[in-house]
C-alpha cells in the first residue's frame, strides 16, 4: 500500500469545487481496496507553509493536489487569510526535487496544471496534471477510476488510463484531459 497525501485548496474569491467530494470518493475507494480506515492523509485549506510540514510529516508516496490551476501562473493554495496565493512551476519543482526519493507520482487535479506537472516529472517519475479546464465532475471520476486501480495494486500507468476511461464510461468529453508526463530516463515497468 502506498502512502496518500491529498493536498486541497479552494481559496476565497474562486470558483467553489467539489473538494471534499473527491476526497470522500477517493477514501471510498481505498478503503473498499483493503487500505484501512484512514487510507490517506489530507490538508483542507492548504496554505503554502502547510505544504512542507505535510509531505515531513506523512512522508507520502503519492501526493495527490486537487484545486484550482491558473496554467502558466501556478496552482491556486491559501495564503494565512485563506486568500488565493499562486505557487508557480518552479517552486513546485524545486518541492518535489527535495522530496524525489521517496515521492513516486504527483496529481494534480487542477485545470491547466499541465504546466506544473512538466516541470515536477524533471524530478518525480510520474506526474499527472490537466490540460485544460476540467469539469467538478470529470475530476472526481477520473480520481475515482485511478485510485480504484491503485487500490488493486495495478502500475500507475494502468491507473492513469483507468481514470481517463472512467471519465469516459460516464460520457463526459474530457477523457482526454489528464495528461500523464513520465521522467525521462526512468526504468519503466514491463
């Protein structure tokens, strides 16, 4: 079993998401998997300090981000008065740089976060992140779908297409929306 981090942030003044949906759907998921009463770990309300002390503190395998992208600009988390405050690609690298040798896959579940995705698989092997905007909807079934995969012990790869087809089973025209960036020079699993 792989250690979860969700990291969710919904600042004031943006668009409300479903958040708490999506980590309900997700612990559902891994707890009918056999991952146990408390299948993950999760921040609400992110501020960007909260960021370093959770990956310390639960020493995830899979750091899971679900909120809002800006592309180019970052990722939306919460500044101390829960207004927006935008972390850019860099910054985000330079994270996950730190953390590369335990860290195994980062989601983003955030429109157009393609962008922060890229710049995180320099460091992390595999990365997930939004090509364009995504849909409440299609973000929760394509979370559904991966960590349904995960939670049966299949690659991340299969969990990728798992949740990209899960989007599509329900008719939903964003399957091609998550876009999985691979670290070059990795070993891929046969």
């Amino acid at each position: 079993m792989k250690s979860i981090l969700l990291l969710a942030a919904n600042p004031k003044g943006t668009v409300s998401l479903r958040l708490q949906e999506e980590e309900r759907e997700i612990k559902e998921r891994l707890r009918l998997a056999g991952y146990g009463k408390v299948p993950i770990n999760s921040t609400g309300a992110t501020r960007t300090r909260d960021i370093q002390q959770a990956m310390l503190d639960f020493k995830p395998q899979i750091v899971h981000f679900t909120g809002h992208g800006t592309g180019k600009d970052g990722l939306a988390f919460e500044d101390g008065m829960g207004q927006l405050k935008l972390v850019d690609s860099e910054a985000l690298a330079n994270l996950f740089k730190l953390f590369s040798k335990r860290v195994e896959c980062v989601v983003l579940n955030a429109c157009y976060s393609q962008f922060q995705a890229e710049a995180i698989a320099q460091h992390i092997d595999y990365v997930i992140g939004m090509s364009q905007e995504i849909g409440d909807r299609a973000a929760i079934e394509f979370a559904v779908g991966f960590y349904t995969a995960l939670g049966a012990g299949e690659t991340i790869e299969f969990a990728y297409e798992l949740g990209c087809n899960a989007i599509q089973l329900e008719g939903i025209p964003e399957h091609l929306t998550p876009v999985l960036c691979v670290k070059k020079n990795i070993n891929l699993p046969k």
